[in-house]
C-alpha cells in the first residue's frame, strides 16, 4: 500500500487506485487536474469629475453639468464596457446629452445611463433648463471593478 504526500512545490500527491499510471517503483504519473483562484491587483482606475454651471438666457436659466470619464493605468479592468449613471434633478427640462464617438447614451425620464467604450477616456456634456432652484447636488458614477473605487463617483451642486 502506498501513500504519496504533497510535493514541497505543491503539486498533488497520487496514491495507488487514483486516476494515473504507474511508471516503475513509487513513480506515479497523474492525470488529474486542479483549480486555482490567483487575485490579481488591478492596475487599472476609472475616476469621474463632475462639474455644472448655471447661465441665464432669454429662455430662462440654462444648466450645463460636465462630466469627465478618465482611465488611469495601463493594466487591464475587470469590466469589458464601463457603464455611466446620473440621475439629473427632476427640475430639469429639455436634457440633452452629448457624448465621445462610440459611448452611447440612453437617457429616460431624467435618468442617465451611457455605455463607454471599454478602457477610454471621455467627456460627457448634459443641458436643460431649470424650472426651479436649488437644485440638489447631483452626482454621476461609473461602474466598474478598480484600483480605486473612491474616486468612482463624481458630484457637484450648480
């Protein structure tokens, strides 16, 4: 009867009866296979800045929130497509959305989503009249597994 231990590199062990063959003496070759979780620290950060102004047009009172999408690092990030959320206050009218060639926004009532392209950096632009003030601070995140997520999430009141 044979017992075979782990191997100092920590390669598994075979004993007699398991899945392998016999290559003479106490030498067993095996066949069988083995998972290993490895954690890799991300290299890569997605940070949002958010910015807004307020200007007055003969139309009434324009708001324009900047928001700026830029990927430090050069590893990979674990997301294939960044996702963009906002939630622009309910006393906004008549949004519109400018983004970066290939993102692609989808906006519904006065909720933000746009889909960036995956490792890019980018420049979103939101407009609309405001019917009331003040409007609350407003904030825009980005999704995605990184190096930092504290820096995720941008705000700023107008």
């Amino acid at each position: 009867d044979y017992d075979s231990t782990p191997a100092p590199n920590g390669s598994a062990g075979l004993t007699p009866g398991a899945m392998g063959t016999q290559t003479g003496g106490r030498h067993y070759t095996s066949t069988a296979s083995a998972s290993v979780a490895v954690t890799c620290p991300q290299t890569c950060d997605v940070s949002v800045k958010k910015s807004s102004t307020l200007t007055q047009t003969p139309a009434g009172l324009l708001v324009t929130y900047t928001i700026q999408v830029t990927r430090n690092g050069d590893g990979p990030c674990e997301c294939n497509q960044n996702m963009l959320f906002d939630n622009i206050p309910p006393q906004v009218s008549g949004i519109n959305v400018t983004v970066p060639t290939g993102w692609t926004p989808y906006l519904v009532g006065n909720s933000l989503h746009v889909v960036m392209q995956p490792l890019s950096s980018g420049m979103v632009t939101i407009t609309g009249m405001v019917a009331s003030l003040p409007l609350a601070q407003n904030c825009a995140v980005v999704e995605c597994p990184d190096a930092d997520p504290n820096n995720n999430r941008g705000c700023d009141s107008p």
